[in-house]
C-alpha cells in the first residue's frame, strides 16, 4: 500500500487567501444592499448592547 493523498481541493494557502478576502468580497456584496448592511449592523450593534447589560449584571 502507498501512500494516501487528500482529494481535498483546498490547500493551506488557499483557505488562508480565502479567509483574509472574505471581509472585502462581504463589504463589496453589503455595498450593493445597503438596508441589509443596515440590518446587519443593527444586530451586531444589539449585540454589544447585551453584552454591556449582561456584564453590568454580573
């Protein structure tokens, strides 16, 4: 028996370069759908306010 190889077509440097241009290709897409980069903003903005009441809490 050989050596096995992965099928996967992914390579370390390509999930690298895919992860670092994910933030631009989704600020890219948002740029075209303003009301839901407003949406989205809005839930993260949510977010942080909970996460303020919750460490207020505690």
């Amino acid at each position: 028996m050989g050596t096995t190889t992965s099928k996967s077509s992914y390579s370390f440097e390509n999930i690298l370069f895919e992860v670092k241009m994910r933030p631009f290709t989704l600020a890219i897409e948002l740029n075209h759908h303003p009301k839901l980069a407003d949406s989205i903003k809005l839930f993260f903005e949510m977010l942080l306010f909970l996460r303020k009441q919750l460490l207020a809490i505690a």
